[in-house]
C-alpha cells in the first residue's frame, strides 16, 4: 500500500461512500505531494549551481576590468 493523506482520505470516503476510490485518490494526492517536493529540491540545488557561477563570473570580469 502506497503513502496516503489520511485526513484526505477520510473527507473522500465520507464525500463517495467508496473506500476504494478515496483510497486511491488520497494516494494519487500524496504522489504528486513527493514529486513536487523532489522538483522544490533539484529547483534549490540548480539556484545554487547558478548563484556560484554568477559569483565566478563576476569575479573573473572584476579581476579582468580592475
């Protein structure tokens, strides 16, 4: 069984009557809950790779330009 919103789960169970569907709604939620999260960290670590060489650059233009 695959990581499911409990509190979403109970408001679709109880919106369906079908515990089935709910399930698989609040597992399908909590899915793109992860992959939004692992896009948040590459997002992060890509604003640091071009924060450094931002930096490099302008060193490099201070040092040539001085």
């Amino acid at each position: 069984m695959a990581l499911r919103l409990g509190a979403l789960y109970d408001a679709l169970l109880e919106a369906t009557h079908n515990a089935e569907l709910a399930q698989r709604a609040a597992e399908e939620v909590a899915s793109y809950e992860r992959q939004m999260a692992d896009l948040r960290s590459d997002l992060r670590l890509l604003l640091w790779i071009a924060s450094f060489i931002l930096a490099g650059v302008v060193a490099i233009l201070f040092r040539v330009y001085q």
